[in-house]
C-alpha cells in the first residue's frame, strides 16, 4: 500500500482509511509513493478493494456504470478502491500508480496486449475484445493476475492515466 508523501497532514492512503466524519475536503488530491495519485470522496455506495468507481467534480464517488462513459457530461473522472469504503463514508481512491488493485471480472494475464475494457455496470475490468464500442480503457497495465473467483478477481496494475475513449452517441 503507498505512504503519503504530500503534505495532507494525517491523509491515512492504507485500505483501512474509510471514516464516516469528513477529515478533508472532498476532492482533495495526495500524492504517495510509487508514482501514486488519489482523491478523497464520500461513496455513494459500498465499494470492495479494487473497484472502479465514478467520481463527480464535487468528490462524490459512484457506482461506474458504462452509460456515462459515452456522453461525459456530468465531468465524472475515474478511481480505483484500495480497500473497503462503505457507503455515506469519505476515503482515499487511487487514480494513478503502481501496484494498485484492480477488480476483474475473468482472468486478465499480466502483461496482456489485448487491452482492458469495463463490464457493463460492474465497476469491474474485462478483457477488451469483450467490451461494448467505447467501453475501453487505456492506461491499465495488468502487472499480475490470479485466476478468476467469481467476479471478486481483484489483482495489481500500473494506472498512468486511465481514461476511455470519448464516444459521442
């Protein structure tokens, strides 16, 4: 897990930092160690270790459902949990580094060049090929896979900008 290293006094980036008081403002932004980036938000849901969530310019995090990847017009930006939020509370989420969680649906083999894309409303990673037109993502980097479990397939990557094409519908 990364250790802060900008100066948020008492920013705790471990995946025990859910807490139901407000201890920043949402959409605070920490930097930690290897290369990482995270926002603080409030869940609007219970989020596992390794889910993608929807973020929405004020740091309120959601459920990622794929129809907002093909009209971006509510301004929302993506992070990954590293550890149970549950809902109502504030935590950190990663939006770039290494060693990161992420959660899959299947197997995904470190090192794939098929690419990843999203599971329709799971906040989940799939192979690419299996994704809707749009629903790809770049910037993942699958550095380890486990063998899928039943959809709580969560394993390590390198985030160095995730983002999706943008799909005008």
């Amino acid at each position: 897990m990364a250790t802060q290293t900008s100066s948020l006094i008492g920013a705790n980036l471990s995946s025990a930092s859910s807490d139901a008081t407000a201890l920043f403002a949402l959409g605070s932004v920490a930097t930690g160690t290897g290369g990482s980036r995270w926002e603080y938000v409030q869940a609007t849901s219970t989020f596992i270790t390794g889910e993608i969530v929807l973020i929405n310019p004020y740091g309120t995090a959601k459920t990622m459902i794929t129809s907002k990847l093909t009209a971006n017009t509510d301004g929302y930006d993506f992070g990954f949990c590293q550890g149970l939020i549950n809902q109502g509370e504030h935590g950190w989420v990663a939006k770039q580094g290494r060693n990161l969680y992420v959660l899959c649906s299947g197997t995904i083999t470190a090192g794939t060049d098929q690419g990843v894309g999203f599971g329709a409303n799971s906040g989940r990673l799939i192979l690419a090929p299996g994704a809707a037109v749009g629903h790809t993502m770049f910037g993942v980097v699958i550095t380890s896979s486990t063998p899928d479990t039943g959809n709580q397939n969560a394993t390590q990557a390198t985030l160095t900008w995730p983002r999706v094409p943008f799909v005008n519908m």
